[in-house]
DNA sequence: CTGAAAGCGCTTACAG
DNA sequence: CTGAAAGCGCTTACAG
C-alpha cells in the first residue's frame, strides 16, 4: 500500500476520507493529496505565475476532485477587499414600497450583468436618505465600492455625498454632472435630451409647450432637462413662460397627475407637454383623458426615460432613450477604477430621442 | 492628567489617536479604550445577556466614538455563516439580455425589501441553467442560502435541483408547486389563476377559449394554468380544444407574437385568448392589431402575472395578480427557517382575478 | 460576568 | 519555483 497518510488538519476526523466531506475541503486537504505546501495551492488556485504549469494542473485537478472553492471569507479577511460591490438605491421616502421606479429596475439589471461580467458580485439594498451608507458597506467591509442610485432631493444629500468623499469612500453615483460636485457621477445628458424634446415639439408646431416637473437644484436632473428645453425654444426665437413650468418633484404618476391638474388650473393655454419623466407623463395623459383632452389632436405630450411601458401607452409616448446597459456598464467600469485608484473620468452619457404617436401634434 | 494609555495593537503606530484612523478601529481598540478584554467587546457588541448593562453602554460609546463596525469577512469566517442571502435569476438563454422580464423584476424588489427588513444582505445574480450555483455561492461561503428564480425548462435543470438538495445547500425556488419535488418551492396557485380566467370568459360569453403557453411537464407553471383552464372549461362542461392550445414557452412578446400567428394559421375559429403570461398577452395582442381583429370586440384577451404595464395597454389587459410582496417574504421567511433547521412547509399563494376592458368581449 | 487563548481558512511577505 | 510562518479581525469554548 502506497497511499501516504497526511496529517489532518484539526476539526476533521482523520478517518473520513477528504473527498467525502462535502463543502468543507480546504487548502490544506489540497495540498495535503497533491504533496506540495498549502501556500502552493493558494498561489496555483490564484494564478500565480510563481507556480510551474505542471503543479498547477496537479492542484486543480485535486482541488475540482474535492469539489474545493476558496472561501471567500478567509480570502477576503486576509486580503482586505471583497470582490463585492453595493448598490445601494435610495427612493423617496414617500414611494409606494410595493413598486420601483421601471428607469432604476433597468439600470440594476444593467449594472447587476456589469457585475458579473467582470468578476464582481454584487450587494443590493434599498436605502433611506438618512442612513449611513459608508458605515454599513464600507466600514464592515462587506463591499469595495458603492454604486449610488435614485431621486431624491440633491441638496438634502449633498453633505452625505461630502462626507463620504472626506472618508475616502470608493463610490460613484447615477445623476446630474455638475461642475463642484463632492462625489463622482456619471449620467445622461439631459441638457441635450431636454433640448432636443423641444425642438421636436416645436417642429410639431407646438408653441405653448409646458414643462412638467421640478426645475430647482434640488432636482438637478430635472433642472438640466427643464435647461436643454429652455435652451430649444430660445433657439426658435421663444422665451419660457414661467406659467407653463409646474413642480412635480416625484417621478410618479400622482405627481404627474397632480401636475397637469394644477397647470389647468392656471387658465394658461398650452399645446404640449414635456414631462420631466415617463411616469409624470403617464400621470399627465391620465388627467388629459380625464378631461376629455385628446393627445396628440389636441396636446401633445413627451416624456423622458423610455421605460419598457412607454411605447404600450395609448398613444404611444414619444420620450428621451437613456442607455441602462451603457450606463451600468460605464458605472462599474468606473468604479472599478476608483477602487484601483485610478483617475475617473465623469462622463456624460448621450441620449436619443425616440419620436412615437403621443407628440404627433394635431394629427388623429 | 488622568488619560490612560493603553498599549496599541501592532500595526498601528502608538501615535496615532485610534479615532483618527479612520475605518480601521478593530474591537482591541474598544478594548484598550474602554479598559476591558477583547472578547467582552465583541459579547457587548452582539447583545450577549453575558455583559452587564454598565461595561456594554460603555462600550457601545466607545464603538460609536471610534465609528468601529465589525469587519463581517472575519466575524464570518469565525462564525462561518454569512448573514447573506443569494438571489439567482436564471433567464431563457435567448433572452435579450437589455431587458428582464418584468415578473422577476418585482420580486426582486420584494425580496430586497424582505432580506433588508430581516437583517440579511442580498447578493444578486444572472445565471445560466448550465452553471454550478451551489459550488459558487455555498462553497464559497458568500451566501447562507439560495433563492432561485426564473422561467426555463423545468425538467433541464432538475437534475440540477436533485443534485443541490443532496448536498444540503439551503435553497428554494420560486415556481410550481407539485408533488415529489427535489427541492422546496413556493409558487402562486397558477390551477386556481387559469381556472379564474377561464370562468370569468366564460361569463363573457366567450366559448372557444384559445390557450397561448406550453402546455407540458417542461414548464410547470404554465401547465397548471392550463389545467386550471381546462378546469373551468369543464365546469361549464365545455372540453378543451387541442386546436386552440398553442405552444409558447418562452414568456416574451415574440414568443406571444408568434403563438397567435400559429393559431390564426390552424383556421380554428376562437373568440377568446387567454395567454400564460402578460408578455406573451402583449405579443398576441399585436399580432391582433395587425390584422386589424379588434380587442375586445371580436376577440377577447386575458394574460397572467399583471405585470405593472398591463393596466396601460390599450386595452388595458385582464390579468392574474401574484402578490409579489407576499411571495418575496414567504421565499425569504421559509429560507431562513432552512437555514435554521427549522421545518418549512411548501406553500401555495392565492392569486386574484384583475378584469379590465381587454376581456369585456364584445363591448367596444 | 469577564479574560486568555485558540482558531476560522486563507494570502503574502520572507527566506531559500 | 517552493515552503514555513505570520496574521487578517473576529467568535467561542474554556476556565474562573
């Protein structure tokens, strides 16, 4: 009989045969069937190129015998980085918690494939503006970096932002870019975006065209697209009526709702309506068929986001395309770098406008 | 001056003042600051009744002024478990990768909300059917349990499934809910939907009730929606026609798109359609449209999930709401009590019959 | 109620 | 290219 007899580690009984103790394999019992070090195997598992071929393709061998995986605790612990990302989606404390803004879904889809696809895993949770994001994910440290996403009153945060850029937090956020910003962030231009809904609608011969939504800096977002479209009707020789600008500070269909109804109620005649979001938009079009106003004869109505719903709304609404799967991926890849400590680019993601029936002004 | 100092573990240099160290306090320094052993930190700071109420406030401050947390890669590793659940989404591998079906996407918002409210973390995933879910998030340690979710061919990965309930790992699945199942599952009543479905038609005169969905072992779900339908046919003593059941696996719009293409091609009469998902509800509808066939007038339509969009479509869609809010804490819930050794009883959720205009047949 | 000690399973200098 | 050793920061018997 040839087999040799290792010492076990401790905690296992030497009479059970390694390969029998499901899920609890370590380095050790490796090493141990392969004759090398245990330091060994850890660098073969890893890739080291420290290992000759032929011990690796030893070591592997073994370890897929034993159905061994690293754990990821001891190697974490030891190593100091978790191989983990958080994404951490704040909504406004007054959304309904049965449902998530379809625009957020899209990118966590997005940015939960990026995750994968590049070795990472990823950690998600709901957050509460209050909370203390840093001491949660970072300090415990359960994740590398943090991907911020979500509305939500800019400047309510803005210290939070400031505090987590003081603490050396690797994290990155999902909003407007803006010159002076504490943090790293990456998003659409809605300048252009904005802009480029209120050339379309004037090219409709609208000439009333109401804005729908927040246009403060409180909601940065919605202040760039409320600028773009500005910036559009100064193009065609025509200033903002503040009269036709309504707060709607909520991406939801209730705002939306609410929104229209108080810009009936200014008497102001308007003959479009550019929503800040798909949702306030669809809210917007439930209050105009309410009232029997028909989109797009006699208002035409356009959005922003193209959430999946938009082009199954009747009519269909014309919106502004934001690039989830750019977006998660551009996120991430940034990410990654700040955890690399590499320099990030801000970046600036384009849009595209995508013209469907509710904005055909006038026609049937 | 009466400040004590206290020796600083290695690595540290002495002098440094612990709380500017930012993110690197360990439980020896709430040790050393508060005058007590290490271990007595760590049983104050997990609520052990083992501590007296005076060390632990004192403790507590200490923590709370060092802004310590504990390192969870070492509590986890010492502990071996991970306070982290798994949420594996396994899609149809010829899904567009841009888009997840809408279903899942609610339920991975409930389940988020579920594991944050019970203390747990979530590590989310895509997978395909071919991957070794057990091997990367059991063995590893990075998840206490599994939760697997997605359509797919039931009877492909149930070796799979056999194969995780043999090794132990803590896992259960959303989906169908039968008899000699491998592993533990938790589903809506999808008999009880189809046959909803099939009475409320009935009761709108409809008699040649088309079904879209496959109709097979393979994909279990949309078999007992069938059979629920047969069900109801059968109580008005109508039989089920195979000519109006057609195949449609895949829960998309292209796959409803072409399911109602199949039917028009069979040249059976129909006057109702009752697919086995909302997407596939979609598809069919504008397969409809196209051929100018009037929805509800010539032919009514009903789907299954009432997937948020489904209220906007025109017509609004007749559909089967799953509790998604239910349905994520009972996954959660039952998976902590498998974790705990704790018996779990497979469940059934109620569904509930939504009628909106697509059903009304004959109404314009 | 508290402390000293062991050890979870790795990675990584350090030495050869 | 390889091994012996230290140590990441906790939790948990064990002893008092």
């Amino acid at each position: 009989m040839t087999l040799l007899r290792w010492p076990r580690p401790a905690g296992r009984p030497s009479n059970e045969p390694a390969a029998l103790s499901k899920g609890k394999a370590t380095s050790f019992d490796i090493a141990h069937m392969t004759g090398v070090s245990q330091s060994t195997v850890s660098r073969a598992l890893r890739g080291s190129p420290l290992v000759s071929e032929e011990t690796r393709q030893r070591i592997k061998a073994a370890a897929d015998q034993l159905n061994y995986k690293v754990d990821k605790n001891a190697s974490n612990l030891r190593s100091q980085h978790s191989g983990t990302l958080a994404l951490l989606l704040f909504e406004d404390p007054t959304a309904d918690e049965s449902h998530i803004n379809p625009f957020f879904l899209s990118m966590l889809g997005s940015i939960t494939r990026a995750c994968a696809l590049r070795g990472y895993d990823l950690l998600i949770s709901f957050q509460q503006l209050s909370y203390n994001w840093h001491a949660d994910y970072a300090d415990t440290k359960k994740a590398d970096g943090l991907i911020l996403l979500g509305y939500g009153d800019y400047l309510a945060y803005l210290d939070k932002l400031q505090n987590l850029a003081d603490q050396g937090m690797r994290s990155i956020r999902w909003g407007a870019v803006l010159p002076d910003q504490p943090d790293i962030s990456i998003g659409c231009d809605n300048f252009q975006g904005g802009r480029a809904i209120a050339l379309h609608l004037l090219e409709q011969s609208c000439r009333r065209i109401a804005f729908l939504g927040d246009a403060s800096s409180h909601y940065p977002e919605f202040f760039e697209r409320y600028r773009g479209y500005v910036a559009g009707l100064q193009e065609a020789g025509l200033a903002a009526d503040p009269a036709l600008q309504v707060d709607a500070a909520e991406s939801t269909e209730q705002a939306g709702y609410q929104a229209l109804e108080s810009l009936l109620a200014r008497d102001t005649p308007f003959d479009a309506v550019f929503a800040a979001s798909d949702l306030i938009a669809i809210g917007a079009m439930r209050a105009l068929a309410d009232r029997c106003i028909k989109v797009p004869e006699q208002v035409a109505v356009a959005g922003f986001d193209d959430i999946p719903m938009s082009r199954f709304l009747n009519p269909p609404l014309t919106s502004v395309l934001q690039d989830t799967k750019l977006a998660g991926e551009t996120l991430v890849d940034n990410l990654l770098r700040l955890i690399r400590g590499e320099p990030v680019e801000t970046r600036l993601l384009p849009v595209k406008l995508v013209v469907r029936r509710s904005s055909q002004f006038g026609k049937s």
